[in-house]
C-alpha cells in the first residue's frame, strides 16, 4: 500500500507547508536525500499548544506534547513531500530528530517524540522505521514544545 493510501486510511491529511519566517527553506534536497528545517505543532497557522513539557502545574502535559509531535511531523513529512515531488516519492525515513522543550528534570522526550515516530511507521509501514534522537531543550522557536526535523530518502 502506497504512503498516499495509508495517509487517508489513517484519516490524515497533509498540510500546507508554513511559510518560512527566515532566510531558509522548509526542506532542502542533496542527492537522494531531503533534509528538513526544523518544523513545529501547527495546526492552521496556529500553535498547538505553548511552553515547556513536564510534570508541574502549567506545564504541557507529555500527553499532550506527544500530540504536538504528530502535528510537527506531519508538516515535516509535508515539507518533504512538497520537494520529493509527492509522499509516495519518500521512499522512507532516515532520520528523525525531535526537539523537546523540556521543564528541568523532565526525562521523558522519548516518549514525547514517540508520537512522531508512530506516524512515520503508520504512513510508511516498514521504510518508516527511522534512526532517531530525542533532545530536551530550554526553549523552542515561538514557545513551541515540540520541534521535528527529518532526513528522508527517495526513490
């Protein structure tokens, strides 16, 4: 079954890709590969949630943090798509690198960007299976506290 395919049966639509605030692309591609900017959680132009992910009162929740990393990497995987000429032209992911803004003793951004890894290997089944880190960070572009990067490769 194509990406494409797996996309609609999953429910899922692609977005827009965001218009970059600098002087920089949303993906790049070398060779067989394309490479991400760092994409966040937005929905519609609008952030899915703000600030840092943790345990204390006002903090994101890691639940929710794990849905802003499924929203980033479907924007990523726009990006992608976008320069691949078309998702089923991703023939998989290589590497995804997830950005966690983290409240101090959080340790959890694994299971933040689980999230992100988990839509990878529902769209692109087996070639969705990926290298991966999960950074914590202070503070991410716009208060976001999710960021998503991807190297994909293509066919």
């Amino acid at each position: 079954m194509s990406a494409s395919a797996r996309l609609a049966e999953l429910g899922l639509a692609l977005p827009e890709v965001a218009t970059p605030v600098g002087t920089y692309v949303p993906a790049l591609r070398h060779g067989d590969l394309i490479y991400t900017s760092g994409q966040l959680p937005l929905v519609e132009g609008a952030l899915l949630a703000t600030g840092v992910v943790g345990q204390r009162e006002g903090d994101v929740t890691p639940e929710r943090a794990n849905e802003c990393a499924r929203a980033a990497v479907l924007n990523a995987i726009a990006a992608a798509a976008a320069v691949a000429g078309g998702i089923d032209s991703i023939a998989g992911i290589v590497k995804l690198t997830g950005f966690v803004a983290s409240a101090p003793g959080f340790t959890a951004q694994p299971a933040v960007i689980n999230g992100a890894s988990g839509i990878l290997a529902d769209v692109f089944g087996e070639p969705g299976r990926h290298a991966r880190s999960a950074v914590g960070v202070a503070a991410l572009p716009l208060g976001a506290p999710v960021e998503i990067e991807l190297i994909v490769a293509t066919r």
